[in-house]
C-alpha cells in the first residue's frame, strides 16, 4: 500500500471500493460517509516502522533515517480524497522529509500543500530559503518544487490542493 | 508562511473542518472545494495578493496582445471584437491597458508600429496607400496623419 495522490475534478470521488486502500475514497457501504486512506506503523515491529513509514511515501517523498528511527517510528497518517481537494491528519515522530529531484522526476506531481501543525515545529529549505515554521502557523508549498523539512514530533493537518481544480487562485498561491 | 490573522482563521477552519469531514457529502464536495479555495485565497498576505494581482494583469495582457498583433491587417477588428474574442469586457479592456491611453488607442499604435515596420523595410516596394489599406487606413494621408498625431 503506499500514498496516491492522484486528485481528479472529474472524477472527484473513487467508489467501488468499501474498504481502506491506496485509492481511497467514498464510503459505498452508507453512500453518506467519508472514508479516509489510513495507513500507520502502530502494529509493525518497532524495527520495521520507520522503512514502512517511507515505503508508504514512495515516491511522492523520501524519509530520511537517523540514529532513532531504527528503534521504532509509530507514525499515523489519514487522508481525505475530496476531488481535486485532500485533506490529511498526520501525527510523526521527529524526521526529516525531502522532496528531492529524483522524487520530482518519478512522481512529477505539483499540488500545493498547506500544513497547519497543531503541535510541532518544522524546519524548511525550499529554494535557498530556510524558514522555522512554529505550530499553529499555516504554511504554504508547492510539490512541485523540492524541498527538505527537518521536523520535531508533529501533529498536523494538511490541504493538498490540485492545480487544475484551483486554477483560479493559481497566481496567488504561487505568489504566495 | 501564512502568518496573517487570515491565515490563523484558515488553521482554525482546518481543524473544524477535519472534525466535520465524517458528516460530508459526495454532493457536498464542489462546495466545500469552492469554500476552501476561497479560505486559502484569503489567507496570504496584502503585498502578497497585490503582487499576485499584478501577475494576472501580466498574463492576461500578454494574452490579448496576442489576439491584436494577429488581427492588425483585419479591417474589421476593432476594440468590441476583441472583447469578445478574449472574453473580458470593456471596461476590464480599457483598464489593462490604461497605460497606454486604452485598449483602442493600443490598437492603433501597433498598426502604425507595423506600418512603419513596412515603410522602413528596404525590401518592401509597397506604396503608401497599399500599406495604408493593409493596417486599416481609411487612406494614404490618414496613416500620414497618423504618423505625426
């Protein structure tokens, strides 16, 4: 199972599927209710977290290990596929994130993100830029672009946003 | 970052909106698009939105520049066909091109830059009033007078 991003206006709900999978989408079941892809280490063994965490992002992002990811990573992660709009809840042990070159050339996706930690600091290299993003402070970035955020433990919420579905706002989110 | 009363108003509603997303609709969905679209609009800063808005104005004008310069030799485009061809309306047409005394008066300047493209052409054996004809001229002395207006 790893994380999908593909956001279609079109096609803003995948049915077909009453279960949790990698495509994610609408309840068939009750017709009424959202289900999230949910995907988390918690039952894995503490060694087999980490690698779990980062199979599952390939190859949108690359988690990179340190020295205490080896001795367990219990991260969670649900994600909401609402057409060209998703929204995610996250909760993650301290990391670093990248979206580096290779990650652009094999999934050359290019939503926006916007991230709201409710609890967490994150530390963000984006273009020669670095900026301390505290908690409870929106921040906005584009996929499309690499990037190396270095987080302490976080809980967030997130837009992903499709360029196509938002392209009246494009400008300003670029400006931005 | 977003760090704007906007874009503190944009956390909280993230967080509500998580809370609320088990009760969300398919039929539901272009709505709650639009509403956070509108949110995330919100939220960047002033000078941010300005500069945006400036970015707009630049392709939007790049684009209509375009539709002129392949309609200069057409006699019958004038201002309220390019409106329609570029779907914006005429005030919005006048406005992009405010600086330069108005989308018409635009027009008519890059006729006269193209015609005196064709006169000064050492290649081009073209007379006047042909010239005059092909870029809209009621005549050889309107495009003369033109040239000194």
């Amino acid at each position: 199972m790893r994380l999908n991003l593909s956001m279609s206006m079109t096609n803003p709900v995948p049915c077909g599927a009453a279960r949790l999978d990698a495509t994610g989408g609408f309840d068939i079941a009750s017709g009424r209710t959202m289900t999230p892809d949910t995907f988390t280490t918690q039952p894995l063994r503490s060694q087999d977290q980490f690698e779990a965490w980062r199979e599952w992002h390939q190859p949108v992002l690359d988690f990179l290990p340190t020295q205490s990811t080896r001795y367990g990573f219990h991260a969670e992660v649900h994600l909401w596929k609402l057409g060209g709009l998703a929204m995610g809840w996250a909760s993650v042990p301290p990391v670093s994130v990248a979206r580096t070159r290779s990650n652009l050339k094999r999934d050359p996706i290019d939503p926006w993100v916007i991230s709201y930690c409710v609890r967490g600091t994150h530390f963000t290299n984006m273009a020669g830029t670095a900026v301390e993003v505290p908690a409870k402070v929106p921040f906005l970035a584009s996929l499309g672009q690499g990037f190396l955020h270095e987080r302490t433990h976080i809980d967030r919420v997130s837009f992903l946003m499709a360029r196509d579905a938002f392209r009246d706002i494009a400008a300003l989110l670029d400006a931005a | 970052m977003l760090d704007t009363p906007l874009g503190h108003l944009l956390g909280d509603y993230m967080m509500a909106l998580e809370r609320h997303l088990p009760d969300v609709t398919e039929a539901d969905l272009p709505r709650l698009a639009r509403a956070v679209g509108a949110m995330v609009a919100a939220a960047p800063s002033a000078e941010r939105v300005a500069f945006a808005a400036t970015q707009i104005n630049v392709g939007r004008k790049e684009r209509v520049r375009r539709v002129i310069r392949r309609h200069l030799r057409t006699p019958t485009f004038r201002p309220s066909i390019l409106c329609r061809l570029v779907g914006m309306s005429r005030s919005n047409l006048y406005r992009l091109f405010e600086d330069a005394g108005g989308v018409a008066r635009y027009i008519q300047r890059e006729r006269l830059l193209e015609a005196h493209a064709v006169l000064t052409d050492p290649a081009s054996t073209q007379s006047l009033s042909s010239i005059a004809d092909d870029f809209c001229f009621a005549d050889a002395s309107s495009l003369s007078r033109a040239f000194k207006t």
